[in-house]
C-alpha cells in the first residue's frame, strides 16, 4: 500500500506544497516544530533512510539544500537544521527546521499554525525557491 507520502507526491492528499523536481518532493510539515517546518522526501518509497543506494541519498541532500535556502531567506533564523527521525512515517524524509537556539529543535512541542499562516509560509518559501 502507498504511504501517506507518495498520496501527497501524486496529489491524492493535499499538503501546503514548496518544490518537486523528477526524484524529490518537499512541502510543509503538517505539526510544526518551528514555523518554516519542511520535510523532503525521494519520490522512490524506501523507509529508511540508510537504505537508499548512494545516488538517491546524495540527490537527496542536494534537493534538501535548495529548500533549506528558500526557508532561510523566508523565515527570520540563525540557521536551517536538518534531522532525520522517520519512527511515524515510513517513507524517508528529512526535516528541515529553521533555528535560532538548541531548544528550538524539540520534536515533543509543535507549533500551534492557522491554515492561513501554513499557506502564508509556503507561499513565501515557495517564492524563494
Ligand atoms: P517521523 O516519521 O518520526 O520523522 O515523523 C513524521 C513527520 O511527518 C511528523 O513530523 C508529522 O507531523 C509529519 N506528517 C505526518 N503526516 C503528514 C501530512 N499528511 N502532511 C505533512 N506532514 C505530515
């Protein structure tokens, strides 16, 4: 069965989209750490992220870094942090999380976003990219 997140690559679930290219999907975390929350994913299903050959990974990390310049220009932040958890969903994603201090990457507080502001921020994320 599909994961959730191909349903959102192929449209069948809607999410607040930033950028696709052929391999790489990245659109806004549903429970925000931080306000800018992205996750990105390889279009290919593989639950692991240590399981993708070198190829996948490497494409991987440079699609993260064209998304991780658009929030930093979109969201006032010291830096964007990647992480890796993946216990929820089983479809490798990195989460790109914009950051001013260490505390702001706690993954036990998510953020409180109207639907309005999550359309705001990937509007301005997207318009970065
Ligand atoms: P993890 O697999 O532990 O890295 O966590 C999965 C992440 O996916 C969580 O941060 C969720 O908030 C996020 N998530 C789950 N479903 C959706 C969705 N439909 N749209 C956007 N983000 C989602």
């Amino acid at each position: 069965m599909a994961t959730i997140f191909t349903k959102i690559i192929k449209g069948e679930i809607p999410c607040y989209k930033i950028a696709e290219d052929e391999n790489y999907f990245a659109f806004l975390d549903i429970n925000p750490v931080q306000k800018g929350h992205t996750l990105v994913v390889p279009k290919i299903e593989d639950d692991y992220i240590f399981h993708l050959d070198d190829q996948t990974l490497a494409g991987l990390m440079l699609f993260s870094k064209k998304v991780a310049k658009a929030i930093e220009k979109a969201v006032p932040c010291k830096r964007i942090s990647m992480a890796v958890v993946g216990l929820e969903v089983p479809h490798t994603h990195v989460h790109l999380i914009p950051i001013s201090q260490e505390s702001d990457l706690n993954f036990a507080k998510k953020q409180q976003l109207t639907p309005e502001e999550m359309a705001k921020i990937a509007e301005s994320i997207r318009a970065n990219f």
